[in-house]
C-alpha cells in the first residue's frame, strides 16, 4: 500500500537487522510513486506489486519471520479468502507469524 505501515514499523533507528517488504496490487501508492521500489522515508523497505490472489514468486516464499495483512475485508469476497490466507502462510518461514 501506501507504504504508512513500513513506515512506522521502521522508525527504530538502533535496530537495522531486519527488512521490510511491501506488496500492493497499485504501484502508483507505493511512497514515491510507481517506478519507486525503494524510498527514503521507509528505510530498510522495498516495495513490490503483487496481487495477493496470485502466488507469490519462488524466491519470496518461506523467507518472511512475519507476514502482516490489513484492509483484506473492503477487496475479498467469499471464496477468496483460503486463497489469500495460503499464499500469505506461503510466505512465512516454518514457525513465522501471520498477522
């Protein structure tokens, strides 16, 4: 999305041992704008376009401690939420945390 989540999680200076990834289906949100996959304002953060509906790319997958979702409820109708649900769990490392 917009990018205000990342920015938030990152605001911790001291701590600069982990990265943060942002997908949205509307790259024209990304902070900076469209052809932006990396910003000033969210350090440590690299934005991707990827619809949630559609599998995440192989190099993506189990590599994430924690995957955290929000605003599903207003874009997914019945019937797509398992779909959503697997590919967000297809990002976790074993043991990771889905949010």
């Amino acid at each position: 999305g917009t990018g205000v989540f990342l920015q938030h999680l990152s605001g911790d200076s001291k701590k600069q041992n982990y990265t943060l990834v942002g997908y949205d289906t509307m790259p024209e949100i990304f902070p900076g704008g469209p052809k932006a996959m990396f910003n000033p304002c969210v350090p440590r953060a690299t934005f991707k376009k990827h619809d949630i509906l559609h599998p995440y790319p192989k190099q993506d997958q189990d590599s994430f401690d924690s995957v955290h979702t929000s605003f599903l409820g207003p874009v997914l109708v019945t019937g797509q939420w398992g779909n959503a649900f697997d590919n967000m769990v297809s990002l976790a490392k074993p043991g990771g945390w889905i949010q």
